[in-house]
C-alpha cells in the first residue's frame, strides 16, 4: 500500500493560536480525507478532498495533488480541536483507505 | 440520517476464545470496511465487503474473517484470540458508486484479551 507521513507528530498550542498540520503520500491518491478522532476513538470526518480547498469554519485543507501532499489549517485554536489528526487516502484501483501515524495536537487554555 | 453503527462498545475476552463485532452502515450506504486500530497507531485495514462479498483484504491472518448480510450490516469474526488482537476496531461504510468515495466510520468497539 501507500505510505502516508503525517507532520509534526506532536503540536502543542495555546487557545487562539493558528498551526498548519501536513500530510505527505508516496504514492498519487484518488481519495484524501482529514479524520479528527475525539477521546472516546470515533473517527470524525474534517474533509474529503482529494484536490484544491475547502473550509469549514475555522478549518480549512488544501490537496495540492500533483505534489502528493496535503496540508489541515486550524485557526483560532480552541481547546475542543484538541484530539488526534489523521489523514488518510484511497491510491488508484485500490479500495482501501491508508493512514498516517497522526498528529496529536493538544491546545491549552 | 442514521449514522455508523457498531456493537458492542466494550468487550473482554481471554486468550483462546472467539469473538464477533457487528456494524450498521450508515443509511444508503451499501459497502463496509473493516479497521484495527492498536494504541497510539493509525488504522490498518483488515477487510471489505460489498453484495455480500469480501472485495479486499489487507495483511491479517485468516483468524480474522467477516460476513455481510442482505439488509448490508456486518460481522467481523476472530478467531484464537490473541494478546496482540486487543486493539479499537472500526467500521467504515461507503457507497460503491465510485471506489473513491468519501468513507464514514463508527465509535467502534474497544477489544480487550487478556
């Protein structure tokens, strides 16, 4: 399968900062997906985006699908975004999404 | 809209026994998907099944196998439990329109062997 790497592993903020969270595919994909996963380990879609921007109040994500990476905006950090990032993708004539190791954001009040 | 359902939260097995997770997809979906998850790790893919038919498997041993009925819900079955199984496993489901298609996933269900 792909090899997807996630950066940084680890992102400490304080409530209001802005971080950037990265995701890098070895691999073109056909499906991209940014997941937050809550306390209690359910999988919380962000974003399907498999090329270009969206945003979602104060997120956002942009595919650059050429390059094969992604990139997850949060701005205005609250302590609620805290949890665990991961993205993950589907390569072609393949059905299963791969994932990254995560990144572990924890922002502080 | 019904979202992803899975049963049961929580379970604790010994080492040597059987277990049977069961998944509702969400509604109009038709394809679900099959995930462990061990502490501290990103899901690996175990499985896949659409019309009743496992579509494709990942690199799990053939103690892990699963089943999906008519109405499109599913069973992930293990077998010989081991210490090394205990990890969050997840069900996603999807529409089969399109192979690429946005994935939705369940609270999952917490295994425990000891």
């Amino acid at each position: 399968g792909i090899q997807v790497e996630q950066s940084p592993p680890d992102l400490i903020l304080q409530e209001g900062a802005n971080s950037t969270l990265r995701c890098n595919f070895s691999d073109s994909v056909n499906n991209l997906q940014w997941f937050h996963q809550n306390p209690w380990g359910q999988l919380i879609n962000l974003f399907y985006i498999p090329s270009g921007t969206k945003q979602n109040g104060r997120l956002s994500a942009t595919t650059v699908a050429t390059e094969r990476y992604s990139l997850l905006y949060i701005s205005s950090s609250q302590t609620t975004d805290s949890g665990v990032y991961f993205c993950a993708g589907i390569r072609s004539n393949d059905y299963k999404l791969s994932f990254g190791a995560g990144t572990t954001v924890t922002v502080r009040a | 809209d019904a979202g992803v359902t899975q049963s049961p939260t929580h379970l604790i097995k010994t080492r040597g026994q059987q277990v049977t997770l069961r998944c509702s997809p969400k509604s109009g979906h038709d394809t679900v998907s099959w995930y462990q998850q061990a502490l501290g790790q990103g899901p690996q893919f175990i499985f896949q099944y659409y019309e009743e038919e496992e579509r494709q498997r990942g690199n799990f041993p053939d103690r892990f196998s699963g089943h999906q009925f008519p109405n499109y819900s599913s069973e992930l079955n293990v077998n010989a439990l081991l210490l090394g199984d205990s990890a969050l496993y997840l069900c996603a489901s999807t529409l089969a329109g399109d192979r690429y298609n946005e994935q939705f996933f369940g609270p999952g269900t917490r295994l425990t062997v000891l």
